[in-house]
C-alpha cells in the first residue's frame, strides 16, 4: 500500500496520476489522504481516506495511514507552526506502523540554511530518520513555476526585483518532480533507503536569465532588477503578510545569493529516466502560470 498526501494538490495529485498510471500489471494499492475525499474523485480506483484535521491531527493521520507501508509525505503549505505539523505528521506516521516514507524537502535543507524554510526541512529530515523507518528526502530545487510569481508588470515590463545578486537557482519542473517521485516509491529495492536526493532542472540560472526567459515565453519586455535586504522588506511588507512569511520570501532570494540553491543534480534523468525539463520548456507546456504576464 503506497499513500499520497495532499492528493488534491499541484504535486501530490500528479505522483498520484503517475503511481496510479505505472499500476497496469502490476500489485499497486494505491491511498489518497485527503482533507476532503470528494476532490479525491479525479483517480478512479485509488481509496480516498479522509483526515480533515490534516497534519495538525495526529491521531486523525495515523488512522489514515493504517495499513499503510510506503507514504509519500508532501511537506505542508507554509505555516507558522509548519514544523510542528510534520513533526505531528512524523510521529503519526510511525505510530501507524508506516515502514517507508517519502519526504519532499527542499535543496540547502540544514539547520544554519538561509533560507529559513529551508531549516524547517532540515528539522523534519532529522525527525523521520530519529523513527528508524526506511526513508528517502527528495530535495527539490525551486519551482520552475513560480519564476512567473516573482515578476511584477511594472510600465509594461515583467520585473523581477530582488536581493539574489548574481547567484544561480536550478528551477525544476513539478511534472519532473513528480515523475521521480512516483518512481522513488515504486523502487522498494532499498536502494534508495537513508539518502537526501537533489532534485533539480537541467542547468542553474541567474533571475537576469530567468528573466529572459520570461521575456522569450510571454512575449513581455521582462528584466531583474537587484535590490538590497531593506528594499526587498520594504516592497514586500505592504502585502500584509505576517513577519515570518515576509522572511522566508526575502530569505529564498537570499539563499540564491549565497549558492544554496545553483546545485544542478542528475535525479531526474537517472531516476524518471528523461531528460529534466527547462524553464522555457515548463513554462511553454503551461501556460496557465505565467498567463497574467503575457504582452
């Protein structure tokens, strides 16, 4: 039995589609842990189970996950108590009796990373190797499809403003991420047992490259412009956002300063067995995420 949480979400549901998809022929239970079993209709044959409470319930989790042996644990939207959620979602999962679990980290993830959400993954790694359970971290590099999110249409222009400096992000694909993850949890050779993977897109880019790619895709003039640490709180307060969240989004930049984010891995070709997209390749396949810019 190999369980999905947040099913209903951008990644969860597409390793879902691809577990569920690599079934023919094969032994696949497949369960989808969900807030609300009737987003769950899109995979028919999969079992919803529903677990309202979400990682915060941990004893809700834990009957969700009875019988379960691999989990693939979607880490959560962020939060102020994030940590305190996985941990929660950690300590369910091992009360349940799961034998393997599937965490999506994210790149850099240490105790002193810059960017601070990059700690709480740190946090939850350590927590899921302390239960003894067979584990694997698949740290991901940025999505590719958030480079459209940084920009702001400011006089016709996409601008992207920020305190990266020169520093190189390896923007990866949620289709590729998704593809290595259904194959991580189809792989139950062990292979892959205690080991943080690096998943990443094809090449580390600069925002001013990011940037032009934008431009090329959307057809808007697009540009980065470098701003210092007080610019980036600055223009980012008035957003009404709560301090920490603020941080974590000056910090991202930050941390593509300082190098945490340029490491370019070969997880997805070795692991999904194709190329990792680009940038431009992602955003020309959708669309939809960058449609707000489009000149």
């Amino acid at each position: 039995m190999i369980a999905v949480t947040g099913a209903t979400g951008v990644l969860g549901r597409r390793v879902a589609e691809r577990v569920a998809g690599a079934g023919a022929g094969t032994a696949v239970d497949l369960r989808l842990v969900v807030r609300d079993a009737g987003r769950a209709r899109f995979l028919p044959g999969a079992e919803a189970v529903e677990n309202p409470g979400g990682y915060r319930d941990r004893a809700g989790l834990t009957a969700a996950l009875d019988g379960v042996h691999t989990l693939y644990l979607v880490s959560a939207a962020e939060a102020e108590d994030r940590v305190r959620q996985h941990l929660a979602a950690v300590a369910a999962a091992a009360d349940a009796g799961v034998s393997r679990v599937v965490y999506t980290s994210f790149t850099g993830a240490a105790d002193d990373a810059v960017f601070t959400l990059a700690r709480h993954h740190a946090a939850t790694e350590a927590a899921i190797a302390a239960t003894g359970v067979r584990w694997t971290a698949l740290r991901h590099a940025m999505y590719a499809d958030f480079v459209p999110f940084f920009a702001t249409v400011t006089d016709g222009r996409a601008v992207i403003a920020a305190p990266a400096g020169d520093g190189r992000a390896a923007f990866v694909s949620r289709d590729d991420l998704a593809d290595v993850g259904a194959a991580v949890l189809l792989d139950d050779s062990g292979d892959l047992d205690g080991r943080a993977l690096d998943v990443t897109g094809p090449a580390a880019l600069s925002l001013a490259e990011a940037a032009a790619v934008l431009a090329e895709v959307t057809g808007r003039p697009a540009e980065y412009r470098q701003q210092t640490v007080e610019e980036a709180w600055a223009t980012r307060r008035p957003s009404g956002h709560p301090d920490w969240e603020v941080e974590g989004w000056v910090s991202s930049y930050l941390a593509i300063a300082a190098g945490e984010m340029a490491t370019v891995s070969d997880a997805v070709p070795r692991l999904a067995g194709h190329p990792a997209r680009t940038l431009a390749e992602h955003l020309r396949a959708h669309p939809e995420d960058w449609a707000p810019l489009a000149g």
